[in-house]
C-alpha cells in the first residue's frame, strides 16, 4: 500500500517562503509521476505542479516562475519550494502519486500552507 506523508506546512507572511515535502513509501517511487494539489476552502482540488518519473516538469499559471517541484529518488522524496507567496496560496496542498503505467493513483493526508500578515 502506498503512504504519502506531507510536511512543512505552517504560517508565512506574504512574501515568503515555504519548502513541502513528500515521502513516499509502499511503492517504486522513481516510477511514479509525483505531483501537487492544493484545495482552498469551497473550492475544489486543483492542479499545482507535477514531475514526471523521468523529470519534467508542469506547472499551473497561477504559480509558474514561483514555485518549483522536485524530486530526490534516493529519498523517496518529492519537494515543492514556494516562494513570493500570497494570500491566494493559501490551502491545504496534498501529494500526489501515480505510476507512469497505471491509473492507480495516491494521496497523500494534506498539510495546511496560510499565508497572512
């Protein structure tokens, strides 16, 4: 079963910066597209970043040239670093996780990113 754990989470004023991170576990993780969601409250889940298992990478528009996603397969790790944050990136991110040749798909529980002054 595959475990996605999300952290790095927290407050940060507008401006700032933020680094997330998702270990994964349960699967061959350098086979996997990685990618991350946000949800803001009443709005539904959508797309920020993903990386593929061979390295590209997509990102929504809204934060192209502000956030940058990565990946560390000797660590079963994937990164979203933030920065020049605003208020509007405030959400719940979650992790995502499916392998390059299968529809199976994994999520992670979520860490909550509030940008406020």
């Amino acid at each position: 079963q595959v475990q996605l754990v999300e952290s790095g989470g927290g407050l940060v004023q507008p401006g700032g910066s933020l680094r997330l991170s998702c270990a994964a576990s349960g699967t061959i993780f350098r086979d996997n597209i990685m990618g991350w969601y946000r949800q803001a409250p009443g709005k539904q889940r959508d797309l920020v970043a993903t990386i593929t298992h061979y390295g590209a990478t997509n990102y929504a528009d809204s934060v192209k040239g502000r956030f940058t996603i990565s990946r560390d397969n000797t660590k079963n790790t994937v990164y979203l670093q933030m920065s020049s944050l605003n208020p509007e990136d405030t959400a719940v991110y979650y992790c995502y996780a499916r392998l390059f040749y299968s529809d199976s798909e994994s999520w992670g529980q979520g860490t909550q990113v509030t940008v406020s002054s």
